[in-house]
C-alpha cells in the first residue's frame, strides 16, 4: 500500500532499466534467489534480487516501467515472472503488464499498484508492412522513412517493440497514456576496422533515429487527439554523444521531445533540457559504467520521462535516484549500496499531482 503521508491525488510514475533482470529467473519463472553469481560483476544472485526490491520499495512509484523485464517465451513470462519477484518481496508494485513481444531476452513491462491505477495494453496505429509511407503504424510492424542521409527510404523495426498503456488513475478517474522505450542501441561492442566501425555506427543511429520518429509521429498523434501521454524509458542516447549525430542534426532525445517553439507539442523534461544546454557545464546522469579502457567509472543520463503539455502544466516534479549525486540517496548508505547492486541504470521519477483543482475550481487532466 501506499505511504501514510502520500497524496491521494498525486500519481508516481518511474522507469527503471533492471540489468539483465531475467538471469535471475529460472524456468517458470522461479526466482534464484541464491549463492550464484548474477550477471553483474561480482554480484551474487540472491543479493542482486534484494537489492532490486530494496531500491523498488524506495521508489515507492504508482506504476514503474521496467526496462531490460524478464523474457518471455517457452516457459518463461515476464508478467508470471515480476509478479512471483513482487509477491517474494511484499512489493506493493503487485502486478504487472507487458504488451507486444521482444525478440531479445528484454522485455518491457510494467509493474503496478492495482489499489492505485488500472491499466490495459492500448497499441495504437495499424499494422504495415513498411512497402509505402505510412504515418505512425503499430510499433510491432514496418515502417518505411527517409531519414535524408542515405537518400532513400529505410525500413525500421523494432527489436523491443514499445510498451503502449492506457493507465487510469482511480482516486482522480483521469487517464493518461504511457509508451515505455527501450531504443536502439548505437554503442559497438567489438573492435572492428575503422570503415567498418563508421558504418556501423551510421547505421545503427540511423535505425535509433528512425524509431524515435516512430515514436514523436504517435506522440503527435496523442497531443492532437488531446490526450496526455508519457514516453519514458532507456534511450540509448542523448545530445552530443557521439560524432555522427552531427549527420542527423538531432539526437534522437530531441526528435522524441518535438521543436522547442512549439509549446502546445513539446515533450517537457528537465534532465534532458539541461543536456541541451551547452552553457550548462554540466549534466545529470542516471546510469553509470565501468569503461575497462579508462578504468574508470562513466556517467550518463540515457534514461528519460518526456511528458506532454497537459502534463507539463500541472504541478509535477523529477527525481533520479542516483547512489552519489542525489543527497537523499547519498545519505541512506543502505539504499545507495542497493542501487549499485541491482543494476547499471537508476530509476527516474515523476510525480504530478493528477487531480488537483485548477485556478477556476475545475479538475484538470
């Protein structure tokens, strides 16, 4: 159940990449909850599980996005699987839902109080087979766009197809549409030849960028349609990451967010405006990487919550809960442990306080 002092009409909404959350999971979905090691370095099974609820209780969100979620097929399910982890933990994130199939062994899924929200799978747009332009199809099919780089149409798909919900607010009956991302990565992973290695990388930001305007074409379609949306999850990107963005004139952070100017259409979200702030000297980060080159730790924010106008316009606040950088988590040394243990990524939050009045008495979205 929710905390005492929680404000009935406030929604909190998080996303959180678990890494490699279905290693810990055995065949119908038991939990190895054991001495093995887990795929995080040097991190036990057992306290790998721990860690994770330690840092979802915490949290303490309406709904989380769970990125990287437990595989589903054969005799692995990821819903089966995050509602045995919830029910072993007391987690009050008791039920879970996924929608279209990964073809990786990462699904998005999420996790929900069921006292706080209703949700149902709501896939939008119609199914193509990427043979002519078509604007926004269902994330689960084709879609033929010409990025203007290569000159002609590319065909994108994703591996990850985004989780689409009709999420219901049961204290406020207002609703909201959430579309969870697990984007194409553009990181290389092996040391090839240096033609080889450009076009790789121009190949892969060329399918992350054609799924954002994937992504941005169904956002677009929400605002227009009035309804509040939310895109959160793992983007693999951000602005300035890397050279070849300059080929594409926009990270793909930017595309998914919409023009700036455009006020009624744009994606608000405070983290990754400070990242296009090249004054800022700074940025957030919400994941954090051993680079065995460096042999140092690396920070980046490739986690995101972009929320519509609506939403924008209500009052809201953010949080990433990072081990060093936010004081709260800082100063609880057990809750900082837990987030190193459990995973590379940290959780995002958003809180909106979804039914309060506006200024003329009348409830807002």
């Amino acid at each position: 159940m929710r905390k005492d002092n929680q404000n009935p009409h406030n929604l909190r909404i998080a996303t959180y990449n678990v890494a490699w959350f279905t290693n810990l999971f055995g065949r119908n979905d038991v939990l190895l909850a054991d001495d093995e090691w887990s795929s995080r370095y040097k991190i036990r099974r057992r306290d790998q599980l721990k860690a994770i609820a330690k840092v979802m209780q915490a949290v303490n969100a309406d709904a989380i996005m769970v990125i990287e979620a437990p595989d589903t097929g054969g005799d692995r399910n990821s819903v089966r699987a995050l509602q045995n982890f919830a029910d072993e933990y007391g987690l009050r994130q008791s039920r879970a839902l996924s929608g279209f199939e990964s073809h990786t062994r990462q699904e998005i899924t999420l996790m929900y109080d069921p006292d706080v929200v209703a949700v149902k799978h709501s896939p939008r747009g119609m199914r193509s087979k990427g043979l002519t332009p078509e604007r926004a199809p269902r994330f689960d099919s084709k879609f033929l766009y010409d990025l203007g780089v290569e000159g002609q149409n590319s065909v994108h798909t994703f591996s990850k197809p985004p989780l689409e919900v009709l999420l219901t607010h049961k204290a406020s009956g207002k609703s909201l549409h959430l579309i969870g991302v697990h984007n194409k990565s553009k990181g290389l992973h092996e040391r090839l030849h240096e033609d080889v290695m450009i076009k790789l990388a121009i190949s892969n930001r060329n399918k992350q960028l054609g799924q954002c305007v994937w992504i941005r074409q169904r956002v677009e379609n929400h605002i227009a349609a009035g309804e509040p949306v939310i895109v959160l999850g793992d983007f693999n990107d951000g602005p300035k990451m890397d050279a070849y963005e300059a080929l594409f004139e926009k990270s793909s952070i930017e595309i998914v967010m919409g023009d700036p100017r455009e006020h009624l259409t744009y994606m608000d979200d405070p983290n990754a405006s400070i990242f296009l702030d090249p004054m800022s000297g700074w940025a957030l980060s919400s994941a954090r990487f051993y680079n065995s080159e460096l042999k140092w730790y690396v920070n980046t924010l490739l986690d995101y919550i972009m929320v519509s106008p609506d939403l924008a316009a209500l009052p809201n606040s953010r949080r990433i809960f990072h081990p060093f950088d936010d004081p709260n988590c800082y100063a609880q040394s057990p809750l900082s442990q837990a987030l190193l243990t459990a995973s590379d990524h940290f959780p995002v939050v958003f809180d909106v306080s979804i039914g309060a009045p506006d200024p003329n008495g009348q409830e807002q979205v």
